[in-house]
C-alpha cells in the first residue's frame, strides 16, 4: 500500500492544576512513502501537538493517552522511552520553526552535524567529516567546508534552517516532520527553504509532514491536506479539490483569509472571525459551530462524523449530511 505512517485515532492530553485537558482528540492521517502532507490550521489547533506527538516530544505534561502511531507497521505509541529515541532522527526526522533553539551556540555547525551522523552511524573519523561536507553541500551553503567551523551565530536565519535541514538529513530518514519551518523567515528565503524541500523530497524520496498555517506553502508544497480544527480533522482532501471545492465550512474560511502575497509579515496569520475555543471549554456539537456562519440547531448539539465525500475527500460537517431533516427530527425525539 506504500503507507509509511499511520495515525490513528490519536488522543493527547496535558495534565493541568485542574486535571487532564484534551489538546488532540483523536485524530487519524496517514503518510505514503515520498508524499508530501500538510497539517493546517490557526495556531492553537493542535497541529504542533500532533506533530509532536508522533515523535513523543511533548512537554512532561503531555502524552498520548489513547490511539495508535503505527510506522512501518511498528505502534510507536507502545516503545519505550529509549526505543523511540532511535527512531527519532534515524526514521524520522523534525524540522522547527526556530533553528536557533535546536542548534548548540558553543558548538560549530560542522560539529553538530557530525554529532546527528554519529548518534545512528558508526563510520571512520575521516568519513564523518566528508559526509557532513556533503550534507552541507546538499543544502545549498556555499563554502561548505569554511561553513563547517563557524557557530550558528555567525549564520543568517536561512542559513541556520538550511543546517537544521543538513541535520535532519544526516541519517537518511523516510520521514521529515517540518513544523512551521519558514515562517520565522523573511518571504524570499522562505520560498527559498521550500525550494529545497521540494528538491531534495524528489533526490531522496523523504515523505513530508508539513505542519504550517500557511496556505500559500500548503499550495506550492502539499500532495494532501488535512485540516485540523479544535483537536480535530475536519477536512481531508488532495491539494487540488481542496483548494478548488472546499467543503467544510472552516476550510472555506481559512481559503477566504489567504492575504496577498505583498501584506506585511504580521498581516499573512490568518484572521478568521472568532477565536479557536478553549480546551477547558469546547463548544458542544460541531467545534466549528460558534464561528460557523451555517450553524443550525443540530450543529450545536451533535457532533457531525467525519464523511466521506467520495475520492478521499472527507469533511466533518452537517451540511453533506443529505438526511439532515431527519436526523434533527431524532435528536429533537430524543430530549
Ligand atoms: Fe458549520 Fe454545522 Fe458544519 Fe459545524 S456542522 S461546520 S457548525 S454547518
Ligand atoms: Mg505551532
């Protein structure tokens, strides 16, 4: 089936003063091998929480609490601490937003670099510095070998992502989790980034998840897209019919705040009319039903089922539901 990655189900909660909160409830995605997919949704969705959640890099307060993580048939949500640690960057590998606060500024590039070969790879000395050349070389730093004993410091932001990028290389992964890697970037280098993960997806075959808000990346970047809202899936579509028939009420709001390409920086977040809810305090029914401009009564007490729409469209929304009539006649039977 070529299926690489399979997310099924998955819940996380953080523990909180006031018990366990639900930042992911329960969301299922899959990945195929070389396929790029993008995560979407406004900050808050818990697109960065499943991410992480993948790798199990929450913070202490998070886990998984229920669902599977299955990677090449393996359910990473049932290794140990210390096996998950050697699928991390062997198998899969994560890009952030800020590079400057994954990167060592005590240690040079080169040595980094080396490091993230040598955790999975037993080579001779001579070897580690040649292949960290050519992982530089590979990511587009000229001067790769003078770039090899400078800090991160002495780097521009491009730069320091186009390492953090070497770095995830370095052991060959199937798998690049890239959440939010440009945005702290100024939009040339942004699309320059892009560039090449795209370049290099196509040399080495690396399937992509590609967490962002960015709508704009998702079009230039994405195979599939899936929509998160609230801890949840509400859309899931290819790029093409996503952006073409949007069906899911947020989807469409989301595609009717895309700015123009010459807003400032600070203009291109997305501005939706209301704010994402609370994880102390979900609406009922549909998430989406305070801020939806279709909300109707059954909207706001059940919650409507992920559907499929036919060609792996689906979309979690009343509206397709065709017996909507009647399924209002049971839920108001049923008080
Ligand atoms: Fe809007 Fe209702 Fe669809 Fe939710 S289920 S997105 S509230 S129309
Ligand atoms: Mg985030």
């Amino acid at each position: 089936s070529g299926v690489l990655l399979q997310v099924d189900k998955m819940k996380t909660v953080f523990q909180t003063q006031s018990g366990y909160i639900e930042a992911v409830n329960g969301i299922s995605f899959h990945i195929k091998k070389g396929e790029t997919v993008a995560i979407v949704g406004e900050s808050g969705s818990g697109k960065s929480v499943s991410a992480m959640s993948i790798l199990r890099l929450l913070e202490k307060s998070g886990k998984v609490s229920s669902g599977r993580i299955l990677f090449k048939d393996i359910n990473l949500n049932e290794l140990s601490d210390e096996e998950i640690r050697k699928v991390r960057g062997k198998e899969i590998a994560m890009i952030f937003q800020d590079p400057m606060s994954c990167l060592d500024p005590v240690y040079t590039i080169g040595d980094q670099i080396i490091e993230a070969i040598k955790i999975h790879e037993d080579l001779p000395k001579k070897e580690y510095y040649s292949r960290a050349v050519e992982l530089l070389q590979l990511v587009g730093l000229p001067d790769a070998k003078a770039r090899m004993s400078i800090y991160p410091h002495q780097l521009s932001g491009g730069q320091r992502q186009r390492v953090m990028i070497a770095i995830a290389l370095a052991c060959r992964p199937n798998l690049i989790i890239a959440d939010e890697p440009t945005t702290a970037l100024d939009v040339t280098v942004q699309a320059q980034i892009m560039e090449l993960l795209k370049k290099l997806q196509t040399e080495l075959g690396t399937a992509i998840i590609l967490v962002t808000h960015d709508l704009g990346v998702v079009a230039e970047m994405a195979d599939r897209v899936v929509v998160v809202y609230a801890g949840q899936v509400v859309e899931e579509s290819n790029v093409i019919d996503l952006f073409n028939k949007p069906e899911h009420p947020y989807t469409e709001a989301l595609l009717q705040s895309v700015p123009r390409i010459e807003t400032n920086k600070n203009e291109r977040l997305m501005a939706i009319k209301g704010s994402v809810p609370s994880l102390y305090d979900m609406p009922t029914g549909c998430r989406f039903h305070p801020r939806c401009p279709y909300a109707s009564e059954i909207c706001r007490q059940e919650e409507p089922p992920l559907m499929n729409l036919g060609e792996n469209h689906y979309s979690k929304c009343w509206i397709k539901e065709k017996d909507i009539k009647k399924v209002m006649q049971n839920v108001n039977h049923n008080e």
